[in-house]
C-alpha cells in the first residue's frame, strides 16, 4: 500500500515535469499562433489570387518527384541487399547511407555546377565529341531535375527503413510465400511490401518533410514553392503577418500528413515476429546481377561519389586560399552545437516517450505527439518565433538580452529537430511489450529505477541511432543558425552557404567536405549499429 | 567512459557560456559576408584596437531581430547590400543619423542618403552582358528596349525573388511609373530565353551556352567570373561584353545600388561604430574594397580594380537609392502580376 502511494506520486512528478518541458517546447510556437491574432492587414488573399495556386502545385509537383525518386533509389536496393549475397554488397550496404551526409542545397549546387554548359560533363563532351555536345547542352535547372537531386540527397531515410524492415521480416512469410505459389516478384509486392509499409512510410515522411522545408536549392533552381510563398510574404513584401498565417497552414497540412501516417500504420499493425526465424541470404543468379549492381551503384554514385569527387577537386583547385586556423575553428564550432542540441534532444525525447509507456494517460500521449511540431516548420519560422517569443518576455524583464545567446541557439534545434531524434526511440520503445513496465512495477521499482535498469540498456541502440540521425541534421543545418546565431560565430554550414550564394562554390568546398567528412564518419557508426540489431546472418 | 562523457558534456557547456566580453567593441549585424569584410574588421582592430563583432545574416532577418531587440539591442551596425533595405530599417525607426565630417567628405555626394540615415561604402551597377558573337552593340540601348520584339526569347535573368531584380524594378517604378512598369515587365517576360533561374554568374554561362543573348547581371560578378580558377568559366566570361545601359544624352543612366550602413538607433557603441565608418570610407579602407573584390568604391578619390576599370566610366541613374525601399512592395506585386517568376 505504502509503496503503491510513493509510485503513484512520483509518477505524478514525472508527469509534471514532462508538462513543464512540453511547455518550453510548445511556446514559441504558441507566441506564433498569438501573432496570428495580432495581424493588422493580410496580404494573404492577394497571394491566393497571384502566386499562391503556382507554388503549391509547384510543391505537390516536386514532392512528387522526389517521393518517386526516393522511393526507386531506397527501396529496390535495400531488397536485394536484405535478401541476397552477391560480390560487393557489403561495399554497397555501407555506402548506399552516405549521400545523407551531403547537405541537399550543396547537391544541387554541385550539381547544377556539374551539368552547366562550363562544367566538366558538357567540356568534355566538347573537347572530345564535339558532334553530340550540342545534344547535351540543354537547361538543366529544371524542377525534374531538381527533384531527382533532392531524391539523391534524401533516398538514404527510406534506404535505412526498408532495409532493417526486409531484413527484419521472418522466415516463416517466406515459407508462406512459397506454399501460396507466389512468383519472387509477387512475394516482394503482395508479402514485403504490405509488411513494409509503415517503415518505408515513416521514411517517407521524412523526405517529404524535408523537401518542404528546402529554400535554397529551389530559390536556386528557380523553382517557386510553398516555403518560397512563406519568405516572399515575409522578406519582400515585407509582412510578417502574412508569413505566419501561411507557416501556419503549413503546420495544419503537414499535421493532416502525420496522422495521416499514422491512420495508415495503424491499419497495418504488425509485429515483426521476434521469435521466427531470420531468412538466409541467397545467391544471386548470374544474369540478374548486372541489374542488381546498376540499381545499387546508381544511387551511391551519383548521390556520394560523383559529388564529393567534385567537391574534391574544388578543394586542390583552392587549396592555397584555405585559412586552416578558421576551419578548425568551425569544425569545432559545429561539433560542438550538433553535440550539444542532439544529446538535449535524446535526453528529453526519451522523457517524453518514457513517461508516456509508464504513465499511459491521455495527456501524455497527446504531449509527446505535439512537441513533434517544431519538424512541421521551417528552420527561419521557428527562429521568427523564438525572437517574438524571447523579446515579448524581454519587455517583462528588460535587464537581459538572450538572443544571440548560444542558449537560444540550441533550443531552437531542440524544437526543430526534437522529432527527427523522438523517431527512432520511439519505434524502439513501440518493440517492447507493455509487460516490462507491469513487471517492473510489480516489483517495486522507481521510475528512475525503471529508466536505468530496463529502458536504458534495452534501448541502447536507439539511443545511439537517435544521436547521429539527429547530428547529422544538425550538422546541416543552416537557417536557425543563421538568424539566431551570436557575434563572431560560423558554422561549417554557414561558411558553405555564404560562398555560395555569392557564386564563388569553389571556395566553398573545403567546408561542405568538412560536412561530408564528418557525417560520413558518423553514418558509419550508425551502419554498424543497424547491422547489430538486424544481425543478418551471413551464409 | 560515463565519467569522460560528463567532462566532456560539461566542458561543452561551459565553453558556451564564456564568451570573451571586452568593453573596447563594436558590434555589426552584417548582410555582407565576403571575405574582404574580414580583412577589413583584422585591419581596423589593428589600427584602433576596437574589436569588431559580426552577425551575419540575410537582411529582413537582421531587421526583425533589430526590431524586437529593441532599446537592448547590442548592434551597432547594419550593413547591408542594399540601399531598400537601410530605408526599411530607417523607416521603422531602427536607425539613427549620422553626423560625421570625415564621413561626409569621404564619400561621393551622388551616393549619399538624403535624410542622412545611411552612408555607401561600395556600389555595384545592375548591367548589361551580351554575346560578343550574335549581338552587336549598337543594337543595344536602355532597360526599357529590352522589351523590343526583336529580342524575342533572348534575355536572361534571374529570378524576382532576388533584391537586385526588386531594386532594379523599384528603380523602373520610380522613374517611369507603376503603368509603364507593367508594359516593361510583360514585355521582358515574352522576350525571356527561359523561366527566371540559377544566379548572375549563370545567366552569363547560358549566353556562352546560346540559350539566351543577353543578361541582366550585376558588374560584380562578371568580375568574379573574369578572376574564375576554372578555364571554362573564364571563357564563358571572355564570350560576353559588358555594356551599360541608359547611357545616352537624355537618359538617366544604369541603375545602381549601394552597399551601406545605417547606426543603429540604441548604438551601444556609437563613437567605434562612427570610427569603423570612417575607416571604410577612408582611402586606405576603400582601397581594401577594391582590390579584394569587384565592386565600385564610394569614395570619389579611389578608383576601382583593373577588370572593373577596363569597362569604362558610364553614366549613374541619379534617383534617390531610398525609392529602392519605397517603392519595392509595388515592384513584388508587378512582378507576381505579370508573371515574372
């Protein structure tokens, strides 16, 4: 009885504190939906009337592409490499997640650099084949050729879901695959597929996201879209109101999309039987494997190595203007915030997630699906709200500025990148039955107890797969820090960005290889950690 | 391990929370981000011991964070690249005059605010480039001729998201009113080689390419594209001319646009913030500019680099650079009417 009333009360606390968080987290966004209410005139019916119709079919149009793309690149290599041994799959099992370390913005930069009439395809083709360059001297700044970059850069998400999904799926489908006559290809779409669905969706999602949120590469490409409309309101026809009314129309479609997902995933609820027995590898007939290399060294070439090997030569090219002393200033620089942010964000996606699996109340399911938000936006909507937010407060208490602070700094990443590191944990915790907790209850354990000697060590590997998914992003990360950033402070991000707007990519080189260096570094990690939880027997 | 990972964590922690304050400072919030400021903030410290603290960031960012600061605003200095948007922030009350006599004798009369809010450090002409092998310059003449039928799918710019576009068309408003402006702008639209896309350097690589004849361009990064560590790009850069446009006797010349800084209103350093100006609008400070990059230098009694040089003198648009500003909403909404992407 004494004890039951401690757990109650301390669960209380939890819950409480949980609440706080959720509000620290929620509140700029909050002050963004009070700005919404403060809005004196909207220029938002003019925008419907000229451009508005344009952009978002322009959205819909290149998620489209990218979706497709994506979809194309993750999927069909995560299959073979799930199922099949074949010469250079492990090569291709680890560098398929790479292009995940190139920022899309760089991509298409480098890309459009790469297929410009004076970049190497087309001067080579001038040089050599003087009669069919004309034949390849098109414009290639098209939202097609946009989408498949932006496809290139962010294939990795459904990569990763599909391939721990197929490798997951037991043997015991197999068989039943088998005893139905299906054909191989009827077993990948009527049995893989379906049981797939809600990872390859979730990465999905996360491309989707991503796409809605890109600036550059689209102001780049000419292509106007959704997020385009948003900072045409704000910065040239200067009305924040207007901005915040579309960002908050963004925030109710991407909303609708989650649950969307979610009303999909609900529908095919499956548990990747834990117990049947993990297939074996099979070999690959001879005639099929020039496919399967061309389906696999596609995206790893064109999405990693064409890419970098250009950024590398930009590098040698510049190599005397180099200032080392600056980049290892900004190496650490970007390590440091992306450290620092990314384990905040576990810290405080595992307390929200845990207090949710003990608790089990309504409210904290409902907090841990809205701190999601902050992903909903775009990075400068969310900087825009955390000055409102910050300077609403300053007027209260006027002794202190905290913009420009680095503190503001990192809880803007916490409220924008919460989501990406909530993912993982999530699913992980989502494995485990409820029957732990009861068990762990039953014998008498704190909730503090219960977080360090059950939830910790059992989701290790989540853990560890939260922290670089969201380091990486961190580490890309460019419109937060650029207008919440403090004197005198760069990023390896930002450095990139501000060369090349200003068209001098070269220069830009040595940091975007920064970027890629160090992402790559990390995606290695988490490669490893993924082959451990889907411990796919070889032979 | 749990223990370095602590000392690690709180390492970091700490290191975020110690930044070096010193009282001798004065502190930017910056949209220009080119490697020549750098130089120049080493350079002042040098000579001044003032230490020069930088944000920088795209301009309205600069301004709403400006804004909301309010009287605890640490900034000293708005440096933009564009005289529209040092009117905005002027006309929002963010900004305060400047009264200095070195400044004033510094810099060229033709470029100075009117209200005094703002001062040049550098300009930069929207131009002209052409291909030397399919246009003749004597076809050329004024902006407003580039919508002539004969240049029917041969022009080349980029899109209306971008400022210079918005001040060039500002400009057009300014001087030939809303009306006229529309007629302009539709009829660039028809003459247009392709949809509106990519940046300056590559309006001026699709003129090498043929898809288009001729770019609007600014003079800067033609200069940039000259000074290329990429031999194609040079050639692209040898397969254009420059011309400035509007330069005939009853025409008001080519459009330019400054880049300047306003004091800020609540300028917690405001006798360094007034040193800093002084120094880059002195010679030495000018003579900075222009050798590190290809702009125009305000100050009368510097002349620009070689390659800027070799183009000529040309005739400057003498409109007040605030209408910029003031006229850039009308200039969004022609643009969005009449389908200028």
């Amino acid at each position: 009885m004494e004890i039951k009333r401690i757990f109650k009360l301390e669960n209380k606390s939890w819950v409480l504190g949980s609440v706080i968080v959720a509000i620290l987290v929620l509140l700029p966004i909050l002050f963004l939906i009070r700005g919404l209410l403060k809005i004196e005139e909207s220029d938002l019916i003019y925008l419907l009337n000229t451009i508005l119709l344009e952009y978002t079919l322009n959205t819909f149009y290149l998620i489209f592409i990218t979706s497709l793309f994506s979809l194309f690149f993750g999927i069909i290599p995560a299959w073979y490499i799930s199922k099949y041994r074949f010469y250079g799959r492990s090569f291709f099992d680890i560098t398929l997640y790479l292009p995940l370390a190139i920022p899309s913005y760089i991509m298409a930069f480098t890309y459009s650099d790469i297929l410009s009439f004076t970049g190497p395809m087309q001067s080579f083709l001038r040089t050599h084949f003087n009669e069919i360059s004309n034949i390849f001297n098109l414009d290639y700044l098209q939202i097609e050729v946009l989408g498949i970059i932006l496809a290139l850069a962010l294939y990795p998400y459904i990569y990763s879901a599909s391939r721990i999904s197929f490798s997951l799926i037991g043997v015991n489908y197999i068989n039943l695959s088998k005893n139905l006559g299906l054909s191989k290809l009827k077993s990948f779409y009527k049995i893989f597929i379906p049981l797939s669905k809600p990872a390859i969706l979730s990465g999905l999602f996360l491309v989707i996201m991503e796409v809605l949120n890109e600036y550059g590469a689209v102001k780049y490409f000419g292509v106007n879209t959704y997020t385009s409309g948003i900072f045409r309101a704000w910065f040239s026809m200067n009305n924040i109101g207007t901005a915040i009314q579309l960002s908050i129309i963004l925030l109710i479609v991407v909303l609708s999309l989650f649950y969307l997902e979610k009303l999909m995933n609900a529908k095919s609820k499956f548990n990747y039987s834990v117990n049947s027995k993990r297939q074996n590898l099979r070999d690959l007939k001879k005639k099929k494997l020039l496919l399967v290399y061309s389906v696999c060294s596609i995206p790893v070439f064109f999405g990693f190595f064409i890419p970098l090997g250009f950024i590398i030569n930009n590098v040698i090219l510049t190599y005397f203007e180099i200032d080392f002393n600056q980049l290892y200033e900004l190496v650490f620089n970007s390590i440091k915030v992306s450290t620092i942010a990314s384990i905040l964000i576990i810290i405080i996606a595992l307390l929200f997630l845990f207090i949710e699996k003990i608790s089990k109340n309504k409210i904290n399911h409902v907090i841990s699906q809205l701190i999601s938000l902050g992903y909903a936006l775009p990075g400068a909507v969310i900087g825009l709200s955390l000055i409102l937010m910050v300077t609403s407060f300053n007027k209260m208490f006027t002794s202190l500025s905290i913009i420009g602070s680095f503190y503001l700094l990192i809880y803007a990443y916490v409220i924008r990148f919460l989501a990406v590191g909530k993912s993982p944990i999530k699913s992980s915790l989502d494995k485990h039955p409820d029957s732990y907790t009861d068990t762990a209850k039953n014998l008498g354990l704190s909730p503090m107890m219960q977080l360090k000697k059950i939830y910790l060590p059992i989701n290790k590997f989540a853990l560890i797969t939260a922290f670089i998914v969201t380091f990486i992003d961190l580490m890309k990360e460019l419109p937060i820090t650029l207008i919440l950033r403090p004197f005198n402070f760069d990023t390896l991000g930002t450095q990139t960005y501000e060369y090349a707007i200003e068209e001098m990519i070269p220069l830009s080189s040595i940091y975007s290889l920064s970027i890629i260096i160090i992402s790559s570094v990390m995606l290695l990690f988490l490669k490893n950690i993924i082959n451990k939880q889907i411990n796919v027997p070889r032979g | 391990m749990k223990k370095i990972f602590y000392s690690i964590l709180t390492c970091l922690l700490i290191s975020c929370g110690s930044e070096k304050k010193s009282n001798n400072e004065v502190n930017l919030y910056s949209q220009r981000h080119y490697s020549v400021d750098k130089l120049q903030y080493e350079n002042f410290e040098k000579l001044t011991g003032i230490k020069v603290n930088v944000i920088k960031a795209n301009a309205d960012e600069l301004i709403e964070r400006l804004k909301n600061e309010g009287e605890n605003s640490p900034a000293d200095l708005f440096v933009t690249v564009d005289a529209g948007k040092l009117y905005k922030a002027a006309d929002m009350g963010l900004l305060q005059k400047i009264s200095s006599n070195v400044i004033n004798s510094n810099v060229s009369e033709k470029l100075k605010d009117v209200n005094g809010f703002w001062i040049p450090i550098t300009y930069r002409a929207r131009i002209l480039v052409y291909s030397n092998e399919r246009v003749s310059e004597d076809d050329l003449s004024t902006y407003e001729d580039l919508t002539n039928e004969k240049w029917r799918g041969k022009i080349l710019v980029r899109s209306s998201s971008n400022a210079y576009n918005q001040a060039l068309m500002s400009s057009i408003v300014a001087n030939n009113g809303a009306e006229k402006s529309i007629e302009w702008s539709k009829g660039l639209v028809q003459n247009f080689a392709r949809d509106p896309k990519g940046s300056d350097r590559d309006q001026v690589k699709a003129i090498a390419a043929g898809q288009g004849d001729i770019a609007i361009v600014n003079s800067y990064y033609i200069g940039l594209l000259l000074n290329s560590e990429k031999e194609e790009e040079l050639n692209a850069g040898k397969a254009v001319k420059v011309f400035f446009p509007n330069q005939g006797e009853n025409q008001r010349g080519s459009h330019i646009n400054i880049s300047g800084i306003g004091l800020a209103k609540n300028s917690p350093n405001k006798e360094n913030a007034i040193k800093l100006m002084e120094y880059l609008t002195s010679k030495a400070g000018q003579e900075t500019y222009v050798n590190n990059s290809y702009e125009y230098p305000a100050n009368p009694n510097v002349s620009p680099s070689e390659i800027v040089k070799s183009w000529g003198e040309f005739k400057i648009d003498p409109l007040d650079l605030n209408m910029l500003g003031q006229f850039r909403e009308q200039a969004i909404r022609i643009f969005d009417e009449t389908g200028w992407k």
